[in-house]
C-alpha cells in the first residue's frame, strides 16, 4: 500500500479517526497536567503522594482486591513480627532511635598527601 493513495471515503474515514485520537490525546495531555498540579499542592500541603495513590488505588478498586490487598497486609504484619522488625510506628521510631545511638561517629576523613605519611 505505500506509494498508493486510498479512495476518499477511507481518507476521509482514516483522517476522522486521526482527528479523534488527536483531540482524545490533548484532552489526556490537558488532565495530566492538572494531575500534576493537584499533586504538587497536596505535596506542598504535607500529604504523601504513596499514600494518596494507595488510597485511590483501594478507592477504585472491587470488594476482592480490597481484601486481597488488605489480606497481604495483615500477612506482612505476621512476617515482620517473626523476624522482629516493628509492625507500628513507636516501635520502628523506638528502633531507629536506639539504631541511631549505638552508630559510632565516623573518622575523620585524611587529604590524600596525610595518608601518604603514614
């Protein structure tokens, strides 16, 4: 078909479903830049994008995934109490804390022409 033209109600035809597409695309364009800008503004209000997209995620979803997806989580919880990590969040800070206080302070970095006098 390349080098040959098509009759005029399939030019017509294709070039009505360019069109569609085309406008379908901008409009797409349109919604994702103020997608972008609603994310900005619940960023810059202090809430987690993650946790938005979670929510909207479980929003969305049918009674079957909300439980598949709640499911794993309560599977999670059960994995990481036998493996003693902090399944909430005074516990993880507690942790981290106590992580924190038992880090030694680093050494003091040496310049290149000190590690030679050695």
């Amino acid at each position: 078909m390349a080098g040959q033209d098509i009759g005029s109600n399939a030019a017509a035809e294709l070039k009505r479903r360019v069109d569609r597409r085309v406008e379908k695309l901008d409009v797409i364009a349109e919604h994702m830049d103020e997608l972008k800008e609603m994310k900005a503004e619940d960023k810059s209000d202090g809430f987690t994008e993650a946790a938005i997209m979670d929510s909207v995620k479980l929003r969305r979803a049918d009674a079957d995934k909300v439980l598949a997806t709640l499911t794993l989580e309560a599977e999670k919880d059960v994995y990481r109490r036998a493996n003693g990590i902090p399944t909430d969040l005074d516990a993880a800070s507690a942790a981290a804390s106590a992580e924190a206080q038992s880090v030694p302070d680093p050494k003091a970095k040496r310049g290149k022409r000190e590690a030679y006098r050695d």
